[in-house]
C-alpha cells in the first residue's frame, strides 16, 4: 500500500503540535524545543521536522474527525456482519458526517424530508 502524506501530531505538557510529513509511530523521535513556539522533531538517522503548534479550532477539528473515524468503522463492521440497519442509523452516521466536516450531503435531506 502507498504511504499517505499524513501530519503526525502529538500532544506536549496540554498543547498540540502538527509535523507535517511525519509519522510518529515509535519511540525513535527525539523533541527539540527552540524556544516559545517552535518545535523540532528528530529521528534516528538525523531527518528533522519542524512543529507548528494548532489552534483550538484545529485540535477540536481533529477530534470531531477521530470520532467519525470510529463511528464509520462501527458503521462497516455492522454491514459486514450481515446485520443491516434501520433508517434511523443511516441518519445518525450522516449526522456524524455533517457533524465532522460541515457538509450535509443530498441523500440527508431527502432522508429528513420523508421523516
């Protein structure tokens, strides 16, 4: 599988930093601080990631998107069961859709309409 170009993002003394490009799977980084603000990332064979600190709307963005994350899965893994669901559970994921990213798709309003 191709590897996604993702931000690795980990939380320092309560406050969230992004490192763009950086995937922060193991204990192999070690954290530089350069003074108010500025972070920096090391990995073991010497590549260095500079942080830039998120907003509060940034972090609760990311924290809406981890929470659809797990409903969608939850989602799937009902379908793949064999289960099915109801109505009502298709407008509770679109819910959590519209609810991470601020788009509330056509077949929503249909699904509304006829309630």
């Amino acid at each position: 599988m191709e590897s996604q170009n993702t931000d690795g993002m980990i939380s320092i003394s309560g406050r969230w930093w992004s490192f763009p490009g950086a995937q922060i799977e193991t204990d192999s980084w070690e954290v530089e601080c350069r003074g108010y603000g500025k972070l920096y990332l090391h990995d073991g064979v010497g590549n260095v990631v500079k942080g830039r600190e998120l907003s509060e709307a940034e972090i609760e963005q990311m924290f809406r998107e981890m929470l659809l994350a797990d409903v969608l899965e939850a989602a799937a893994a009902k379908l793949r069961s064999g289960e099915g669901w109801e109505d009502a559970t298709t407008k509770d994921v679109l819910n959590e859709i519209e609810h991470a990213t601020g788009l509330l798709h056509e077949s929503y309003r249909r699904l509304e309409s006829e309630d």
